[in-house]
C-alpha cells in the first residue's frame, strides 16, 4: 500500500494548497474555520487569493458567554455577527450563511443542496471543510457538513448532477478537509498565528476575554502549529487531508 502512494505521488502530484485562485471554506458553525484553518486563511489572504465562508448553521446551542436569558434566535443573531467579525480580522469580506438549524436540526438533502448552491455561485477551485473522518469527532453538524462538502466536492463538475440542485456546474478541483488526524499537504502559517488568535477571540460568545477555554485552545493551536512545521520543515504549519480531483474516486490509497 505504502508503494501504491509512493507511485501515485511521483506520477501525478498532489497540488500544493496556495496553488489555487478561488477558495471556500465550509464550516458547520460560526467559528470553526477561525479554529480549524484560521492562519491559512490569513495567508491566503495576504498572497491575494479569492477567499468566501459558508458557515452552515446558526450556532444557537453553542456554550455561550451571552447574557443569561438570551433567546435562540438573539444568539443565532450574535453569532453570526461574530462571524463576519472574525472573518474580517482574516482578511476576508465575502462571509454566506445557510442558516440551519444548530444541533443537526436539518435534512442530510437540505445541507447538500445549501453548499451546491454556494458552489454554483462562487466557483471555487478547491473547498474546505472538517475531515469526517477523524475517528474521534461525534458532533453530527461537523460529520454532516464534512460529508456533505465531500460529495458536492466531487459531484460540482458535472452539470446534470449539479441541475438536480436546480443550480450549474462548477469544476472544483479538490477538497482539503481541516481539523484532521492525517494531513497530508502542510501550509507555512507562523506569520499568521496572531491574526489567528485575533480572529478567535472575535467569537466572545464562546471565548470571553481571560476564560480558561480560550487560553487552552491557543495552547494546543501553538503545539499543533510547531508539530506540523517540524513535519513541513517550517517554523509553524497548518496541515490539511487534501485530495484533488484525481483522488476522489477509486483510488482508496489516496485518502490515507
């Protein structure tokens, strides 16, 4: 198995992830993209990419600092305020909402044809979204909305597929799932860790100023940004399953 990559990796390489022009980054709550790909957001940014967010549901049932009595909706609301903030801090203006209903209060169907039809709209060449595959995650919106990215992902070129969404084709050329066990491709992010950090602390409904949770979370960022530049011969990195337009089917090799 371990040739079988070795073959696939010489005779047809893996593009790297700032080789693209257009990128979208779905995520199953607000501030999951700051968390997961933050940095190489900034970065992105910063080289002059195209960047969008899709942020699929509305966080209403998100441990929350709002004030005690708050109504869902109030929350849902100053979620997503967060969120435009957040991206904004990245470097990032173009900021979509599907509006779904936190907590996996949503069809698998609705989810798919919410991110087909941003995919229609922006055209991305390559999507982003939290690896599914982890082993470990078990919270349904970010196993859903990894699952359904996947399959629009691999689905967005063809146009009679597409038509079944009621939207046009668009020819997405890879995947590259964040929050994953087993990255594959890595982004140099040292330079970018602070307006990570700036981008978190946005979402103060989740992370107030001082509380132990945000601190906690910096921690493991900073030992998992050193661990994947050790990986990448970087000084700091973010790392990424990635899979291109080749490696999305048949090939079982190419996602390990």
């Amino acid at each position: 198995m371990g040739c079988i990559r070795m073959i696939l990796r010489f005779a047809a390489p893996m593009p790297r992830v700032e080789a693209f022009d257009r990128y979208l980054f779905v995520a199953p709550h607000p501030d999951d993209i700051e968390i997961g790909a933050g940095a190489t957001v900034a970065r992105l940014c910063a080289l002059g990419k195209k960047v969008s967010f899709l942020i699929c549901t509305d966080g209403r049932f998100g441990m929350t600092n709002a004030p005690e009595g708050i109504s869902e909706e109030d929350l849902a609301q100053l979620r997503k305020e967060e969120a435009i903030r957040g991206a904004k801090a990245l470097g990032v203006t173009d900021v979509r909402f599907l509006a779904l209903r936190d907590g996996a209060g949503y069809t698998f169907d609705a989810l798919k044809s919410g991110i087909a039809r941003i995919v229609s709209d922006f055209q991305p060449d390559i999507l982003f979204a939290p690896d599914p595959e982890t082993g470990a995650e078990c919270h349904p919106d970010h196993l859903q909305v990894g699952c359904a990215s996947r399959e629009i992902a691999c689905m967005a070129p063809y146009p009679g597929i597409m038509a079944g969404y009621g939207v046009t084709a668009s020819p997405v050329r890879a995947i590259a799932f964040y929050m994953t066990a087993h990255p594959n491709r890595y982004v140099p992010t040292a330079l970018y860790r602070a307006r990570q950090r700036q981008a978190i602390a946005c979402h103060v409904s989740q992370y107030p100023p001082g509380c132990s949770d945000l601190a906690s979370l910096s921690t493991y960022l900073t030992l998992r940004s050193l661990v994947f530049g050790l990986r990448s011969l970087h000084r700091g990195a973010e790392g990424f399953r990635m899979l291109d337009s080749l490696r999305m089917h048949c090939l079982p090799e190419a996602g390990l």
